[in-house]
C-alpha cells in the first residue's frame, strides 16, 4: 500500500546491515531536481521502520536530539543542573557516571533498562553506589523526556540494591585504646576524628577547612537534614592535633582532600575498612557516629548539646543559636568524653 504524499517512506538499504531499513522524508529539492530527505532512523523490519514513521507524524520531533548520545546528554545534563546541586551530591552523580562509560556512544533514546540495570548490578559496590547510579539514570531520563529524546522512562524500571541493616554496635574502650595506641599510623587519625565528633560519613568526607576555627576550636558542618545542616561542633582536645595537621596540608581544601576534592563515601569506606582490619577491628563509619552519642549519654552530657551536635531535632532543641554561651556549653559537654 503506498504512503500518502509527503507522508514519508521505509526504504531497504543494500548490503548486509543489522539495522537495514531506513525511514524517510522528503523536505524539498535541490538544484538538479533531486529529493532531499530527512533520515529519521535506521531499524531491523519494515515494521519497526513503519511504526517509528506513524509517530514521527503523529509528532514530529528533532531529529539531531533523538540520535544525542549518553554522553552528550550526560554532559548536557550535567552543565544544566549541576550549578544548582550541593558539591557533595555533584561528586555522588559523577562517580555514578563512571559506571555507565561502557554504555556512553550509544544513543539514549536506544538504551533499554536492561542495560541500566547492568550497571548497577555490576558496579561492584554495594547500596549506595546503586542508588547514586540508579537516581542518575533517573535524573537523565527526565532530562530526555524535557528534551523529547525520549517518551519513555525505563529508568523506572530498575533496582537497586536495598539499604543494609543497621546493626549499631559501639567502639568499646579497649578497640579506641588500640587506635590511640596507632594513631600515627596512616588514616586512623580520621577515625579518631570521626569518634570524637559525631559526623556523619559524607559531612565528614565534605568538611571544608574554610569551615574550620582553629582560634575558637569549633567545625562547622552538616548535611542531611535541615537540624543537621551548617550545625557547630566543638573540636575536641584529644582530637585538636589532627585537625591542625590536616588543616594546615599545603592546598588542602577538605580535610579528606584528594587534588582538591572531597573523598567519596564509598572511597571512605573502603579507606575505613582496610584501616580497622589491620588491627581485627570490625566496625562500619556510621558506628563512630554511634558510639560517639553513646559515650556523651554515658558522661552525663546534657541532652540538648548532645542533640545538636548530632543534628537531631528534639524537643530541647528550639531554634539553634550559637551564642557563646551556646558553644561554652557545647565544648562543656565534648569534654566529657575521655581519651
């Protein structure tokens, strides 16, 4: 059955292709008389071909977008919406991208989420690598569909792996004792920093040395939540010399910097585990956060510095201001936990 005038055609190319009908239309002529066609794509059946020329004219779409590339419309994506993400989730979505590189030629209107799943099943790491990648190819397929690159979003079809149980076992005082005993060693400082402090892994990882007042001995920091954001944490005396260590590295711009950026958490983790195995400790970053709370509730710490130090909100937590007499009180209570 021939196709209306103008409605476009599927022609079959010669030669042994794995894709050999093209789909076309005729956007004028040139000097000689000659169609000058629009290629729309290539595909494996008349069929296929058929079907993607009924819905280029149902709703024709730019042709040069449809055959942007993942890493086009990564690098795309990323020029429009990383100015407006924090530094730390701008380092999770890179270090996702890494894992999709094997997929970045192909054009994404053609990327299937068996593909996306591949990447995050084979990343290697566990559930929060998998969720960074998995948000990213979220992100992306929604930044396709503003584009109209694509009109299905496959991302939804993936998994990732689920978030481990929490087993929160503190520190007990002969593993710190061991720590101390080895604080010289590479890294042990950072999680004697990490026990003396309460952060979180990726505050700790993003903590900037702007954000750090050697003179009053205050850490400013935070993500998370909004109590847990831009909250004060006194720097604790038996932990002050690893501060200044880090803090006066020459170009250092986080305490965890590597050539001028923050540590990932997953680069952390693996640094934590190889550090307390050497030792047959066993313990997991969020347990320094862990015993940390513990060890203040067992000095007798007031609740209310304790509660914003960590950054939870509570009833004894109003408003935070940090007066001085906020950050007396605050340092008051840090010190209660011995070395």
């Amino acid at each position: 059955m021939k196709n209306p005038n103008g409605y476009g055609s599927v022609v079959k190319l010669s030669g042994n292709r794995r894709k050999p009908y093209t789909v076309r239309k005729t956007t004028g002529w040139n000097d000689k008389g000659y169609p000058i066609y629009l290629t729309i794509g290539y595909y494996a059946s008349r069929e296929e071909g058929m079907i993607a020329l009924a819905e280029y004219n149902r709703n024709p779409y730019d042709v040069d977008k449809r055959n942007i590339t993942l890493q086009e419309l990564y690098q795309k994506w990323s020029e429009s919406i990383f100015p407006k993400l924090g530094k730390s989730l701008q380092g999770s979505l890179k270090s996702a991208y890494k894992h999709m590189k094997k997929l970045e030629g192909l054009k994404y209107r053609e990327i299937r989420s068996f593909q996306m799943q591949d990447t995050i099943d084979n990343c290697g790491y566990g559930y929060s690598t998998q969720a960074a990648i998995k948000n990213l190819w979220g992100y992306l397929d929604r930044f396709a569909m503003e584009l109209d690159v694509i009109n299905k979003m496959y991302s939804q079809l993936t998994t990732s792996a689920p978030v481990e149980e929490s087993h929160k076992t503190p520190f007990t005082e002969d593993e710190i004792k061991t720590l101390w005993n080895h604080s010289g060693e590479e890294w042990v400082d950072t999680i004697l920093i990490m026990l003396y402090s309460g952060w979180r892994i990726l505050e700790f990882c993003t903590l900037e040395t702007a954000n750090i007042d050697l003179t009053n001995q205050t850490m400013k920091g935070g993500v998370k939540t909004r109590n847990g954001k831009e909250r004060i944490v006194p720097i604790h005396s038996a932990i002050l010399k690893f501060i200044e260590q880090r803090f006066n590295a020459a170009s250092k711009t986080f305490l965890t910097d590597q050539q001028g950026n923050p540590m990932t958490e997953e680069q952390y983790r693996a640094v934590f585990k190889e550090t307390l195995s050497r030792f047959g400790i066993k313990h997991n970053p969020h347990e320094t956060r862990h015993t940390f709370r513990t060890r203040l509730d067992s000095a007798g710490a007031n609740k209310k510095c304790i509660d914003m130090m960590m950054g939870h909100k509570s009833k004894d937590v109003g408003e935070r201001v940090y007066t001085h007499k906020t950050i007396d009180e605050l340092k008051q209570a840090i010190e209660l936990i011995s070395r």
